[in-house]
C-alpha cells in the first residue's frame, strides 16, 4: 500500500534517505552528538563503579562494623514506607478525580500535585517548628489540658517515622499524576464489558482499570521511590543514617572519597535492584488497549457520606502536604524572617535562577538533539545513548556529585601539573571551581525530565510530515526548526520548567559541589535550619515553593485535556 500526502507524490516515489546524501550526513551528526552526550554523562556513574574494587583502608572496615548496617537497614524501611504511602494516596486520589463526581472535584484535580512544589527538606523544617515541644501545637495541648512536660506522649516527629511521613507527602503526586494520567486514557469500553460481565465499580478498578494502568503506577512509584533514595536535607535535619547521608559524612567529614565512592556504588547498585525488581514481578505480562473508541468517562455521582468520605480523602493529603505548610511559612516569615533579606537574599535567589535557567535551557537542548536522533535513526545505538543519558535521574544527587567530582578534580590537578611544567602558569580549579561542573551534575541527574517530555511529544508527530519536509528538500535540521520545534513548544516549555523547578530544589549536589562562597535558596535554608533557625530558613522556603507552583499547575491542566477524544471542559461540571 503507497503511502501520499496532501497534494505530494507518493512516498516511494522519493529517492530512498541514503541518497540524498548531505541531510542524511546530518542525521549522522545528530547520532553522533547523541553517543557523544550519553558518553559523557555515563562518566559520573563509571568513575563511582571504578571505585569499588580499590582498597579504602580501615575507613570502609570502620563503616562496616558500626554504621552500614544501620544504613542498610533505614533505607530499606524508608523505601518500603514511602513505597506504601505514595501507593495508597496516588492511585486512591487519582482514580476518585478521573471516575467520580463529587464537591470540589474540579478544584483536588490540579490541587492534588501541589505538594510536589514543596521540597522534603522544607516539609520537616515546617513541621519540626509545628510539633516540637516548644511548637503551637504543644503549647497549646498543655495549656488546655494543664498537663507538665512528662505528663504526656507525642509522636517524635523528628525519627525514622516523621521522615517517610515527609517524603510520602510531598512525593505521592508522582504517583497521581501518572496514575490519572493513564486511567484518562482508558477506552470506556474495557469499563462497559466489566460491568456487563458482573463486576461493580470495585471489582472493575481491581480487575480492569488498575492492571491497564500497572506500568504508569510503577512508573510512578519508582521515581517516588527514587527521590526518596535521593533525599538528604529530610533525613540529614531528622538524624536518620541513610546511605544517602552516610556518603555526604565519609567524603567530609572523613576525608575519604574512595569508600565514599564504594558507598556511592551500594547505594546504585540498590536503586537498580528496585527497578529490577519491579520489572521482574511484571514478567512478560503486557497490557493494551484494544479499541480506539473514547467516549466522555461516565463517572460514578458520590452522595451523602460517601462524597464526604472522597472529599475528606482527597482533602487530608493536599492539607498536610501544602495548606498547612504554606501557611506555617507564610505566618514565619511575616513574624521573623531572614534578617538577611536585602542584599544577600537577592544575591542568593539570582545564583538560584541563573543555575536553574541555565540547566533548563542545556537540558532542553541536549533533550531534543538526542530524541532527533532516534527519530532519523532509530537503531539499537541510539536507543541504547538515549537510555544512558537518562540513568542520571535514577542516581541520587550525592553519588552524582561524587561521581563528577572524581574526574573533574583528577582533570583540573593533571592540567595545572602540565601548565605549571611547561609555562609555569597555575591553572587552579578550573572545573571544580567553578559551576561548570555544578551545572553538569544537574544535566546528568534532570535530563531525563526533559528527554522524556520531549520523546513523548516528538512521538505524536506523523512520520508523514518528515516525509513531506524531506520532500520539499529541507534537511533534518530545517524539518527540526520549521516543522517539529513549533509543534512540540509547549512540551518544550513544559520540559524545561519542570527541570527549572528540580534545579531550585536540587540540594544535596547543590551542598558537596557548590564553589566557594556561591549559595544558593536551598542552601540557605539548609544551613539556617541546620542551626535551628527555623524561623529565618523559612524565607528561602517559601521563595522556593512558589517557584514550583504555576509549573505544577499548567502540568495538572495539559493532563486534564490530554484524554483522546475529549470534549471542550464544561464549566457547568463540577
């Protein structure tokens, strides 16, 4: 069957790609720059591996006689506590948004991702301030009940528990997003044939509409799953020893790289071991849509306590993970914020915006020129660059800054040995000096955010228009510029201020590779809640949450229109 286009020759018509030679040389380029990024970004990763089989002294054999099995042992916990939390709250919100109708619907569907504004670290800040015994809440238990300091029990909220309370609340929309996001893309049909069939809504959410939505659910879970193997600053404030803060105490506290690399490398090898293990349970189980009908989801109308129940459900995580914080920060600065609001504060929120602006804008770059690139040649080498490019998000900030660390400082010593030798000219920290190497640590960990938005909406676009640019004797860079690029300008708005808004919260990387006296937001109010300023850190905070909100927002409305066949919102709905 020969393929046309609107009032173009047929396809097979054309002179096959080889042979026009010169735009196809081009594609070369682009497959070649993609092998060359994925190189490069697999160098951090490498240069932490390479690490664990040279011998660290006693420092490792110290490790492992007293902390590392406690390491072992909190991440685990920490894992399968968040794990359970995300799962319940984002699949529970995400299916009551997309199937029911209830008060307030319309409002929780994109309310329900603000948490994701709100950085962990900020979270256990808040709610330190808010429940430690000098806190309102306290105080205010005692005064109504005349109770003295031992005459009552409350929750430590600064232990291993308070910690997956944290993370649970402001990653579960992770979860939700995904999870809404593929139940919005289920045919109404596989529902109409459950019901035939004599399942209830219960039985056709466990039996239908969650097995067709298993691979964004897991999706989901494993990149709130990874942020959580990830996290420092929440963690690091409430005193549990992770992996994650064990590697940041042996690199300075210690002084010793290698097994800080070796631990970096445990750690890694630990987040492979759960993307492993989740696509093993799946084993050769595939799930499809079988129709291309989509019709308006009927929905189920909740009344009486049940609407209640699913207003309350809905409302308790969106209040915990950001009214209340929000609130309590707000109320913070006003009474005594960062008495370094001014100048200083100013400095510190243009470090920030110049790092995530300049991360965001390479991001999208490199993003587009390594989706291109399987687009022109969609091999198993260009797949394979592109997966590689992308592992950095599935590493922990702390082992990518090792993992840069190593042979960006072996570079800087090696060139300034050589100019000292031949001109006598000192180079200094030409990289680890400066934020060049910062910047690159941020591309390795979100570059993933961008290359994977950019995929998605490159691979919407009919081969057909290719083939019609090609036709009309553009090249792969004029179809790129011309054609793709204002097709998918929303999704490359949205790839990069998604990195934009990761950047800002980056902290961990931020902390080991900053230069000298350079901070950052997120520094600054790591390091005044690390002297129990909580009251001062809550400046840097609150500038910090609001940077991630209007993102958030405009994600929640593009996933609301993204259901195929979807009418016009009708503002009369709830």
């Amino acid at each position: 069957m020969t393929a046309t286009t609107h009032g173009l020759p047929p396809i097979e018509s054309l002179p096959p790609p080889r042979a026009r030679g010169l735009p196809w040389r081009r594609g070369s380029v682009l497959t070649w720059s993609a092998l060359a990024i994925a190189a490069l970004f697999a160098i951090p990763v490498i240069s932490v591996l390479a690490n664990v089989f040279v011998p660290s002294g006693d420092v490792w054999q110290h490790l492992t006689a007293t902390v590392l099995p406690r390491y072992l042992t909190n991440t685990l916990w920490l894992v399968l506590g968040v794990g359970t939390g995300v799962l319940i709250g984002g699949i529970g919100t995400a299916w009551l948004i997309t199937m029911c109708h209830f008060p307030g619907r319309r409002i929780f569907e994109w309310a329900l991702i603000l948490p994701l504004a709100v950085p962990a670290y900020v979270m256990a800040y808040v709610y330190t301030d808010f429940l430690q015994f000098s806190g309102p809440v306290q105080s205010l238990l005692r005064e109504v009940m005349g109770w003295g300091p031992r005459d009552y029990w409350f929750p430590e909220i600064r232990s291993l528990g308070g910690a997956i309370v944290m993370l649970t609340l402001v990653l579960y929309p992770y979860v939700y997003l995904l999870a809404r996001a593929a139940f919005l893309e289920q045919s109404v049909c596989a529902l109409e044939v459950s019901r035939t069939l004599g399942c209830g809504p219960w039985a056709s959410f466990f039996r239908v509409a969650l097995p067709l939505a298993r691979p964004a659910i897991a999706a989901g879970i494993s990149l709130a799953l990874m942020e959580t193997i990830a996290d420092f600053g929440t963690v690091s404030f409430f005193g549990v020893q992770t992996f994650t803060t064990g590697i940041v105490r042996t690199w300075f506290s210690m002084g010793d790289r290698v097994a800080a690399a070796q631990l970096a490398a445990i750690l890694l090898t630990f987040v492979l071991m759960v993307l492993v293990l989740e696509r093993t349970s799946r084993g050769r189980a595939r799930y499809f849509h079988t129709s291309g009908r989509y019709q308006r989801l009927p929905g189920y109308p909740l009344t009486g306590w049940r609407a209640a129940v699913a207003m309350v459900f809905c409302f308790l995580p969106l209040a915990l993970g950001f009214l209340l914080p929000v609130a309590i920060l707000v109320s913070m600065t006003l009474q005594a914020g960062d008495n370094q609001f001014g100048a200083r504060f100013v400095l510190l929120a243009f470090n920030s915006f110049t790092l995530a602006t300049v991360t965001a804008a390479l991001a999208v770059l490199l993003a587009v020129v390594m989706a291109y690139s399987v687009r022109l040649r969609p091999d198993r080498l260009s797949l394979a660059a592109n997966r590689i490019a992308a592992m950095g998000y599935a590493v922990p900030g702390t082992v990518i800054a090792v993992g840069v660390l190593i042979p960006f400082a072996l570079f800087d010593n090696a060139l300034d040995a050589w100019m000292r030798a031949q001109f006598g000219v000192s180079t200094g920290l030409l990289l680890t000096g400066s934020i060049a190497a910062l910047v690159f640590a941020y591309l390795v960990r979100f570059l993933a955010v961008s290359l994977n938005a950019v995929e998605a909406s490159l691979g919407k676009i009919k081969p057909s228009m290719d083939d019609a640019a090609r036709s009309l004797g553009h090249g792969p860079g004029a179809t790129l510029v011309r054609v793709h690029a204002p097709l998918m300008w929303g999704s490359l708005l949205t790839a990069g201020l998604m990195v934009f808004v990761d950047v800002m919260k980056e902290l961990p990387a931020t902390l080991i590779m900053r230069p000298f006296n350079f901070d950052t937001l997120a520094v600054q109010a790591y390091n005044l809640a690390s002297d129990e300023r909580l009251t001062e850190s809550s400046t840097a905070s609150l500038a910090i949450v609001a940077v991630g909100i209007l993102p958030l927002i405009l994600l929640s409305r593009a996933i609301a229109r993204s259901r195929p066949g979807a009418p016009s919102p009708d503002p009369a709905r709830f």
